[in-house]
C-alpha cells in the first residue's frame, strides 16, 4: 500500500497543512452513514490532512472531525473503491490502486489519465488546504 509519506514526496507543498496529531475523525461514524468502511489509505490522509487541492484543478474532500455524517452524505453516491476517474467529457474509468495510489500516479507521471488534462496536477502541484 502506498502511503500518505509517498504522496508528501511528490507533491511536498501539502506539508505544511498536515495536522501534528491525527485530527480525530470518527470513521466509525463515517461506515455507518456510508453502510461500507472505507479504505485504509484514504482514512490514513483524513488522519493526517483536511480536504486538499492539487493545483487548483483536483479536489480531495476529506471528512472533518464533527462532520462525518454531512461528509458521508456529500459523497455517497460517488464513493467507489476501487478508486473511480469521473472527467468532465464524462470519461469514466476505474483505477487499481487505492486513493493514495492514484494520486502519486498523477502527480509523478505513472498512472493513466484518460479524460485528464496532461499538465493538471503538475510535477510539482500547488496545494491548498480547506479548513477543517
């Protein structure tokens, strides 16, 4: 599994954002608005990390501690494990790998960005964080 250190080498503009303890996430409760548990990877960066933008083009929503039920019902219909690629010329397709996975592969170049724009996140992608 690739972890949340991966992701920080590639794109190391998110450092600063990391939380120094986990942020306290109720994934518990998160499951059970969801009925399913979610990756281990994707629980690992809402320890560490509120939801982030990668140059300004890809949003990564993460819950927020006291949030998790409004999270769950934001994103229920579009949470897919394996990861699920949505562009905006509706190309639809599946990634392997987990959501850590997929974001390492864009940003250093190994992984299919079918409907993606090539240059979006770059190499080297500004990132913002949302409170939370």
């Amino acid at each position: 599994m690739v972890n949340v250190t991966a992701l920080e080498d590639v794109a190391p503009a998110m450092v600063p954002f990391r939380s120094e303890t986990p942020r306290g996430v109720d994934f518990a409760a998160v499951s059970s608005a969801l009925g399913s548990d979610l990756p281990t990877d994707f629980k690992e960066l809402a320890r560490h990390y509120p939801t982030l933008e990668f140059d300004g083009f890809l949003r990564v929503p993460l819950p927020r501690p006291g949030a998790e039920t409004a999270f769950a019902d934001g994103i229920r219909r579009e949470l897919e494990i394996p990861v699920v690629v949505s562009g905006r010329n509706d190309d639809w397709w599946e990634f392997p790998g987990g959501a850590i996975a997929f974001l390492v592969g864009l940003i250093d170049g190994s992984a299919e960005r079918r409907g993606l724009p090539g240059d979006v996140p770059s190499r080297h992608p500004a990132v913002r964080a949302f409170p939370g």
